[in-house]
C-alpha cells in the first residue's frame, strides 16, 4: 500500500473513533502500526497530582494491558517527562531527550521498573490540549527491536497527531457517547454545544437547537441565504475553507479547522471543530444528508496557564528544579526522591537549595503551600 493511501486509512480510523470511541484501540493500533510504535495511548495527567484518568489505550505484547494497569496507578505519578512536557506547544512532538537526558533517564525508577521490563526504549509524546490543571497527551513507545525514534516515525507522528487532536476535541464535544454516523443528526440533536451538518459551501442542511439558538442570537454566527458565516470576515473565510477542503476528505483537511477560533461580536470566544463526512465510515453520515462536514462550536475555555508554567515563569526555575520541586511535593523528602529521579541525595539538596533561595522559602512544608496556591487548592 502507497504511504497516502495508508495515511488516509489511518486518519479514517481516527475520525470514526471521534463518533463511537469503541473504535478508539484499533484507531491506536492502526496509528502505532503507520508510524512505527509498539504501543500507544491517550490519556490526561493531572499537573499537581500526576493522577492519570486513561482515555484509549493500544499496546503489543499481551503482557501489555499489566503494565498500563501499573501505569495508572503507580508509575504515571513517577513519569519523569512531568511536569516539563506541558511547557510544549500542542502537536509538537517531544521525545525523552527534550525534556531529560538519556542518561538521567535510563536511570530513574519509571525507566528500570517499567519501560525496562517490557523492552520499550524510546518514544515520542504530544499535548493534545492544555488546560489550568492538566493536559491530554498522545503518547507512541518504541520496543527495543524498533530501535530509537528515527526520522521516518518523527515525520509520521507530526502527520498524525493533528488528526487525533481534532477527534479527541469532537469526542469530548459529544461527551464519548457512541453516535451512529448514519443517524448523527438524530444523535446530536439534544447536544448542549452547537453542531451544524453543512455542504462544502457552508449551505446548512442541518442544525441542532443549540445551533439554532446561536444564529438567533445573532452574535458569533449568522445565517445568509441558507449558508452558515461568522460575523468576522476572516472567520468566514476559514470556515469556507475547511468546508471545501473537507469535500476532498480526510487527509485534504490537514491542519486546518482543528479548535478554530471564533470571536463574537460581543467580544466573546468560542471555538469550532470540524470532522469531514465524506470518508471511513462517516461516509454514510454525508451521503444521507448529501454533507460534507460536521461543524462543532461551544465557548472557549479561558486560556490559564497550568500551574507548573505559573510556577517556573514566577521563580525563573530550570527544568531539573522544576522536577526535583514537583517530586518533593509529591513523594516526599530527598532519600525519597532521589532514587525516583535516578539522581543522588547531593544533587537533589543541590537543587532543593536553590529553589529555596529562587522561593524565598525555609521548608518542604513552604513549598507544598506554595505549588497548592498556584493550583487553588487547599
């Protein structure tokens, strides 16, 4: 199979499991299949107390599912990619390098008890979206026999990871409930967010009440002879855009309508999300109701920094503070942290010591209060 026509199955399998995440493993399965992975998951990691809620997950050998069962509950709290993934824009690909040094890494406790046990080497990991508290991420592993991250799975990663932004941002917006394709009007009707089933040149075909209510209010979007526009020029335009690119399916849509930004004339913003309907087996969706897209909008989420951000942005803290930091406030004092870090007491007092000075405080209880107030927490 040529390398387009096996990027536009993938990518069809991504956006299917936008409408019934039953379809989420294989989707994984067939992204780590295109780009060279043994396993690969999406998930969310809470910034302050790394608790990891598992969204989808795919990964080979059978022992697999063990490991990601241990994941959630021990070690994705000792991940040493945490807390300095966040600081990465969303869809950039980051490997291990980026964020910590081979070395420091090979000898940290998540390295030897876990990536170790099941050959896995190597990997690259994405932000799907960020928020104050926590951030979503696509992650693909390499097993020992793969080799290390090479150019060719780079490339294939970057290619894909827009694609499973823009499901998993229509999944979260249909809440993950499963939605026949060819019914998905029926489906969506009750949505609280916006959805409108357009044709390439933005004529409506179908609008749930929550979209209606939005053209009534006559402040983000407007209707004009049948065709969906925004009150902005060049928000028209892009929607006009996506929507034509979208008649040419999957792959043609790129990067394109994935989180489009929309301001109101009252100077709110929203966010809109396109899913194309003419490919995989959305197919049918756009063949009943003659479509060629689906269109999502809802609010925007104000845009706050996450609290590790807040922290290191404040206090001018280095990465290696940054982790050494968050591991003290999560697993305790230096003999406990240190052999977590894969680094000796002295470096971790040594580190501590500035960040102390940086802080202008005394004590690791200050610190806990400290990360606490930057996260509204108790």
């Amino acid at each position: 199979m040529r390398e387009a026509e096996e990027l536009s199955q993938v990518i069809g399998d991504v956006y299917d499991a936008s409408l019934d995440p039953a379809l989420w493993q294989d989707a994984i399965k067939s992204v780590c299949g295109y780009i060279g992975a043994a396993s690969g998951s999406l998930h969310s990691q809470d910034s302050i107390s790394r608790a990891t809620d598992a969204l989808f997950w795919w990964g080979d050998p059978s022992s697999a599912p063990h490991y990601f069962k241990t994941y959630l509950e021990t070690y994705g709290k000792i991940n040493p990619i945490f807390p300095s993934v966040i600081f990465f824009d969303v869809e950039r690909p980051v490997a291990v390098p980026d964020v910590i040094s081979c070395e420091e890494f090979v000898r940290t406790r998540f390295f030897r008890e876990w990536l170790a046990p099941q050959s896995l080497t190597d990997g690259l990991f994405s932000n799907l979206e960020k928020g104050a508290t926590s951030c979503a991420l696509f992650t693909a592993m390499r097993h020992t026999a793969q080799g290390e991250v090479d150019d060719r799975m780079r490339r294939r990663f970057e290619l894909i990871t827009p694609h499973i932004r823009r499901s998993m941002l229509i999944g979260k917006v249909i809440d993950l409930h499963r939605v026949e394709a060819a019914t998905l009007a029926d489906s969506l009707d009750e949505l609280a967010s916006g959805m409108f089933i357009v044709e390439s040149t933005g004529r409506i075909i179908h609008a749930n009440a929550s979209a209606h209510r939005l053209i009534a209010e006559a402040d983000v979007l407007r209707a004009t002879n049948g065709r969906i526009a925004a009150f902005d020029l060049e928000g028209s335009r892009k929607l006009l855009d996506v929507f034509m690119a979208a008649q040419s399916g999957d792959v043609a849509l790129g990067k394109s309508g994935i989180a489009l930004p929309l301001t109101a004339r009252s100077g709110e913003r929203y966010v809109a999300h396109v899913l194309p309907l003419t490919s995989g087996k959305r197919r049918k969706a756009g063949v009943s109701y003659s479509a060629t897209a689906a269109m999502f909008i809802r609010k925007a989420a104000l845009d706050l920094p996450s609290p590790p951000e807040a922290v290191a942005s404040q206090f001018n803290l280095t990465p290696a503070e940054l982790r050494v930091l968050f591991a003290i406030v999560q697993i305790g004092g230096v003999p406990e942290v240190a052999p977590v870090l894969g680094i000796s007491d002295q470096t971790v007092k040594s580190h501590l010591h500035r960040i102390y000075e940086k802080t202008a405080t005394k004590r690791q209880a200050d610190l806990v209060k400290l990360v606490a107030s930057y996260s509204g927490r108790p």
